[in-house]
C-alpha cells in the first residue's frame, strides 16, 4: 500500500486529447504538483497532451512505480500483462466493464485477478478514479481538482467513485484538511480495509472518513477497526443501505428485531466506530475530530448574541447527548458584571446585539464560561467574515478582531467550539482571516457541528472501554448437540438443553396422557399453564396451543384435550403437552440470537411476550460481548423505565438480567456455527427473580 500511494514516477496508459479522464489525470500530475516523472502511453504514437507518447509498456523506462490504467475493457488483459512483464508492481484502474457489467464483465474481472497475481500487482480499482495524496503530493487521479483542499489530517476512503469529488469539493468549500482521498471502484485487489489499515500507519492521517456501501471481509474490518481505535485514530462512517433486504429467521420473532441496519449500528458501536448520516457530518465530525480538542465531559456552556440562535442550539444538544448545565453563581455574577441588563447571564449565554458596539463581549462571555467548574466546554456562536471590506483600515480592524479571539481561546480554560449558523462556504477572504489569524474555521451549522461535538465527545470517552471489550476473551468451549440441519427445537427440548446450560429456565413436565397433565398440575401446584409441545409449531399461541390460568384439575384436563387437538389440526402426528407452573405480573423481556450472514450472531434484548413486533424495542448486541455492555443496554430500552419499578413495582435486578442474557449469549456461541437462532420469549422479571418461560431453537 505504501507504494501504490507514494509512487516516484507514473506512466498514463491509454493517454489521450479525446478523454477528459486523460486530460484532468494529467492536470492533477502537472510539474507544480508532483514532482515525479509522468509518462504517456497511446499505441498510435504522436503527440497527447502536448507531449511526445511511447507506444507501448515495454517502451517506458525502468523506474516507473505506478500504472493509470485508461484503456477499454477489450485491451486490459494484454495491457496488464505488459505491466507485470515491465516489472511495475502498483495500479489505478480508470476502466470500466467488470463485475457491475454483468457475468462477461466479471470473467474479465477474475482474468485480470490472475494476471495481478502472477505478477504481484496491487491494484487499485477497477472502476475507480484512482487517488490523491496530498500529504504525499501526488494525484493519479481521473477528475479534474482545480483547486486542491489544504493539507491536514482528514483521511478519505470512499467506495463511490460519483461523490469522491462532491466530497473534495465539500472539504475546500469548507477549509478541510485533507491528506489522502480514495476512490475504491471494484475492489479487485485492494479493499476498503486495506486502505484504512494504511491510513492507520499513515503518520500524515489522524482521523479517517468512510463513505460505506457494503463491507466485503467484515473479520478484516473487525481487526482494522481495534488497530484504528489502539492508534488513537477515529473511524467516521456514513454507511448507505438501511434496508431490512436480509430478512432472517422468519420463524423467530428476533428477526423483526434485528434488520440490516440495525446490525451495522451495533457492530459500528461495539468496534468504535463513529456512524453519521449526511455527508455534511461525514466532514464536520472528521474536521472536528482532526483539530485533536479534547473535552472532560459532556457539559457545555453556550455564548451566543442571538436568543433564536440559543434556542436552536439548545434543541440540538439533547439529541447529540450532550447537556447545558446551570452555571455556578459566581460565572453569572461574573456575567452580569459586563453585560447589557436586558442580556442572558444564565446557560445560554445571550450577550445580545450590544457586541456590535463592544466587540469584546463575545471573547470576555467566553473566558468567563471556560472557568465555570460546571462546564467541559464553550459553543461559541460566530462565523468567519465572508467578504474583505473595501475600507483597508476595516479589513485591518477584522484581523485583529478575530486574532484577538483566537488569543482569547487559547488561554480559556475549557475548549472554545466556533459554530455557525448553516452549513455554508467558507469564502476565500474567510480562509485568508483564518490563515492569517490562526482562527479555527468553525463548525459548519448549528445541526451538523452539535451533531459533530456529541460524537467527539461520545468517541473520546468511551475509547477506553471499548478497546477493553474488543481486547476480552472471546474463546468458547464448542457445545455438541444432536440435531438434524434445519430443523427447531421446541420448547421442552429447547428449555431442556438451555437449562443444562445454566439458562434460568421455568420448570416444565411432559405429559402425553390427560392424567399425566394433571400429576404434573398437582405436583407444581395451581396454577398452571398447558401447551402445546411441538417441534413443527413455533408460535403455539396462534393456533389455540396455549392454557393460562388453570386452577383445577377439570381445568388442566380440558387444557390437555384442547391443546392435543390443536395440534393434530395443525398436522403434528404425535402432539403432547408441557404443563409448568403460571406465572404473571413483572416485565416480560425477550433475549434472542439470531445469525447475521455477513456478521455471524447478534444478540437482542428488549420487551418482549406480545409486545416484541408492536414497540421493538431492543438493543443489540454483536456477539461476544461483555456482561457491561449487556447491562448498560437495558438502561437505553424505551422500557427502562418499566425495568425501574414505575407505580410502586418492585425494580428489577438489572445484574440478574444481564446474567441471564450472557448465560444466552454463551450457549448460543458454543453451539458454533450450527445455530442459526436461539428465542426465550418471554424472560419473566419480578424484582431479583428472573426465569425463561419459553424457548426455540433453530439449526443451520
């Protein structure tokens, strides 16, 4: 990777005056930019971009690190055979017509694959624009980049070649520094995460954007994001494709819990890894994140000269997870001593219109927020000036101005956060007076720089233990069990085996007689519940298999019959029946695993008996996980609050339940890769005592 991304010398294969690619990829590699040698070649010969061209590979000189690969999908396996034969071992792909062609297009793909591994090509593509290492000043890169971002810590890797530009584009109109940019195209031999592993080496990369279509070796990811979160090195992702396309497990009713992109959120929030929506928080949190502040907690004061500005702002931090706290009387004191009457002393601070006139009253409000021993942190409402005054003694006003700001921010003693109001350019006088100043760009909008400072703060605080989770013992002991593929285990043998497991399971007998039943009853004590015990009946209630509240034993043998019957209209040859002890009251959870085909188990736990389709209301858990993060999951459940004991109801033992979930999780991983879903629905919890009512089981 290292020398696909630092090439010395650079031949243009398929160089020609009739592409833009060819135009805008030799632009990108013009003397005043790249250092290095660039070579042209075009079969027919002549001159191409002003320069004479070699009409062959085997014509260019021996030094040549990188191929830019432009000819057609017909001529690129001789091409890259004249590659390998040259000896250059690194190559952007510009082509297009592989595996997104169709089925020709994917033979050609593999064809190429072999030729990269005779001759131990890496290659970057195919389908791809290529890169641009600004940090490294080389761009074999096949659009035009007029005007190249400045150089700072912001890696990007992106796996669409249409946005690679709107995102550079983005980066300048809003002064972010940038030190490699990647389009991926097809992948063929270098992936997203290999790119990413090299970003994580890369001394000039601090924080590294992902624009995330699907993830092809999630294991690699897996491993690549613990190396990103030990090197201090944020991952921040947008990844498209919320859809629920991987419907699993039908006959489980944790398949409606656990959908694609939920998955992703958990997996992304076990591995650290910062998710965002829009590509306008894709830049803002990577800038915000390669500024390298770092802030104690989540407390911010606010300082603004606009009351509606306030309100916006104060909306937005809930949601982001950060909060406004009161300030110490002192700070208010401190405030009102300088401020308006009719200005805001409390959090947010107002400092109102008067700052026209006292253009010091932004840089004081703020150093005096900063002390506040309450506060981790300032936002601090301004833009950058968008046009230079005509006047040179105004232009030499707004200089010191702003410098005397930045002097201000620097001596505070929490960090000052510059946020605009919209997302807007950063115009070239704004990025002159930030230069000249040392002023911070500011966070573009209010919405996108909230959102952005939550999840710094989030990241920074949670790194610690997430490298303790993905650094925990994750080695089980398989579990053998006979069963047929593809077939369930119902609930008796389900509970059974789980019980075995130390899954704290209600007790249960089987009868296969009515008299049997009603030994059970008696044995248990009244009341009780019959069911249905079949393995071909997943969901027993749907089909008249379940008795509640039987007090009698007229009432279990009516029990016994009804649900014998229901299952021999359901089509089971030899229907018997479970008879446990009733239970009631409490909150009824549920605990499921289900197999994710790209991430292997998840485990979900949330509100569950009938409830679980209506609310969904759960939290995931890619598996193995920790018994903390399993806790910490019930805390987040719309239905914490049931959890508490709202109305007088003992509160449950959060410790109990999360014992039971990882006794769940265990299992579920010591049966292997033989699972493929594992349901207690409901797990009944009454204060300190939690028990598994039912169970299923499904088998690969």
């Amino acid at each position: 990777m290292r020398a696909l991304f630092n090439p010395r010398s650079i031949a243009l294969i398929g160089a020609t005056d009739r592409s833009g690619w060819s135009w805008a990829t030799f632009a990108n590699l013009a003397p005043e930019r790249f250092s290095g040698d660039v070579h042209l070649v075009n079969p027919r010969g002549g001159l191409v971009h002003g320069r004479e061209v070699v009409t062959s590979v085997a014509e260019l000189p021996d030094d040549v690190d990188l191929a830019y690969v432009m000819v057609g999908p017909g001529a690129v396996l001789d091409v890259m055979r004249q590659i390998g034969a040259k000896g250059i071992t690194s190559a952007v792909m510009l082509t297009s017509g592989f595996g997104e062609a169709g089925p020709e297009g994917a033979a050609l793909e593999l064809a190429v694959l072999e030729v990269a591994r005779e001759y131990g090509i890496t290659i970057l593509g195919p389908n791809g624009n290529g890169f641009a290492n600004f940090a490294g000043g080389v761009a074999p890169y096949g659009l035009a980049i007029p005007c190249p971002p400045q150089i700072g810590g912001v890696g990007m890797v992106l796996q669409s070649g249409g946005l690679v530009s709107t995102v550079l584009d983005l980066a300048v109109a809003r002064n972010v520094g940038v030190s490699l940019l990647t389009a991926m195209g097809n992948e063929l031999t270098t992936t997203l995460t290999d790119v990413v592993r090299y970003m994580v080496q890369d001394e000039a990369t601090t924080v590294i954007a992902l624009f995330i279509e699907s993830i092809r070796d999630t294991d690699a990811f897996r491993v690549v994001a613990k190396e990103a979160l030990e090197a201090g090195k944020p991952l921040v992702a947008m990844k498209v494709g919320r859809s629920i396309a991987g419907a699993r497990v039908a006959n489980a009713h944790t398949g409606a819990l656990v959908g694609d992109d939920g998955v992703i959120d958990a997996v992304f929030d076990q591995l650290g890894v910062i998710r965002v929506d829009s590509l306008e928080d894709l830049l803002s949190t990577a800038e915000l994140f390669s500024s390298g502040v770092r802030f104690a907690g989540n407390r911010f004061g606010v300082v603004s000269s606009s009351g509606g500005a306030n309100e916006i702002i104060a909306d937005c931090v809930d949601a982001a997870g950060l909060v406004l706290p009161d300030f110490d009387q002192r700070t208010e004191d401190a405030l009102r001593a300088f401020l308006p009457a009719f200005g805001n002393a409390h959090n947010p601070v107002d400092i109102t219109g008067l700052s026209m006139v006292e253009d010091d009253l932004a840089e004081r409000a703020a150093a005096v927020v900063a002390q506040d021993p309450n506060i981790d942190g300032v936002i601090y409402w301004t833009d950058l000036p968008r046009e230079r005054p005509a006047d040179e003694s105004a232009h030499e006003g707004l200089v010191d101005y702003y410098a005397r700001q930045v002097a201000a921010f620097r001596a505070a003693e929490a960090p000052v956060i510059p946020i605009g109001t919209a997302y807007t350019d950063i115009t070239a006088y704004g990025a002159e007076v930030s230069e000249v100043t040392g002023y911070p760009g500011g966070l573009g909008g209010i919405h996108h720089g909230i959102a952005a400072l939550g999840k710094v703060v989030r990241w920074h605080t949670q790194r610690d233990e997430r490298l303790r989770n993905l650094s925990a013992d994750s080695v089980v002991e398989p579990l053998r069990v006979d069963a047929e593929p593809g077939t369930s285990f119902g609930e008796y043998r389900a509970a059974e085996l789980l019980r075995a497991q130390g899954v704290p399971m209600v007790p249960a007998g089987m009868a296969v007689s009515v008299q049997g039943a009603e030994d059970l009853a008696e044995r248990f004590g009244y009341p009780v519940v019959v069911k249905l015990a079949a393995d071909e009946v997943e969901h027993k209630s749907d089909i008249g298999g379940v008795r509640l509240h039987l007090n009698s034993g007229a009432e279990v043998r009516a029990a016994f019959d009804a649900v014998i019957a229901a299952g021999r209209s359901a089509g089971v040859s030899e229907p018997r029946a479970l008879v446990q002890p009733m239970r009631s009251g409490g909150v009824e959870l549920i605990v499921g695993v289900v197999r994710d085909p790209d991430w292997g188990l998840v485990m979900a736990v949330g509100l569950g008996g009938i409830w679980v389709e209506v609310f969904r209301d759960s939290v995931l858990h890619p598996l193995p996980t920790t018994r903390e993060r399993v806790r910490d999951g019930l805390t987040r459940l719309r239905a914490a609050a049931l959890l508490s004991g709202v109305r007088g109801a003992e509160p449950a033992d959060l410790d109990a339940i999360a014992d039971a979930a990882m006794a769940v999780a265990d299992v579920a991983q010591r049966f292997g890769e033989r699972l493929e879903s594992l349901e207690i629905n409901p797990l009944l919890v009454r204060g300190g005592s939690v028990e598994a009512l039912d169970a299923l089981i499904t088998w690969r």
